[in-house]
C-alpha cells in the first residue's frame, strides 16, 4: 500500500526537523529526501507554495549533501506546514 502525500510530507518534515537538531544528515536520510522531493514534486495536487518550497529544497540538495542551513530549514518546515 503507498503512503499518501500527506505521509510523505510528513516524513520530509521528520527528516528535516531530525537534521536540524543533529546538524547531520546520514547517507541513507540525504537519499531519502531526495526519493521523497523527486516524489512530490512530480504532484500536481500539491499547494503551489509546497511546490515552491520543495524547487527550493531540491536545488539546495543536488548541489550539496552536507546538512541543509539551519535557516533554510526553518523556512522549509514553515512552508509545508501550510499543507
């Protein structure tokens, strides 16, 4: 049974609260966002502001899979809560 769109999104938001907080992101949580963003934002069902920010988080990752910027991350986790 596949997750909805809202579990996904949800996921994402763990993902991203979890490397917040340990200013890490392990091999398998980077490929793991990626598979989800690729995901979503191939829906277009999703609020345009989820779209956005999910461009803006793709972006971010494809050039770096250091941990996100502690800013960015806030603003992420504040857009998709509008979901």
């Amino acid at each position: 049974m596949p997750i909805s769109n809202h579990d996904k999104l949800q996921l994402l938001k763990d993902l991203l609260q979890n490397q917040a907080a340990e200013n890490y992101m392990s091999t398998d949580e980077a490929a793991q966002i990626e598979r989800l963003l690729s995901t979503l934002s191939d829906d277009p069902t999703l609020q345009p502001v989820i779209q956005q920010t999910l461009g803006l988080m793709q972006e971010k990752h494809q050039l770096n899979h250091e941990p996100f910027q502690q800013n960015d991350v806030e603003q992420w986790l504040n857009a998709l809560s509008l979901e």
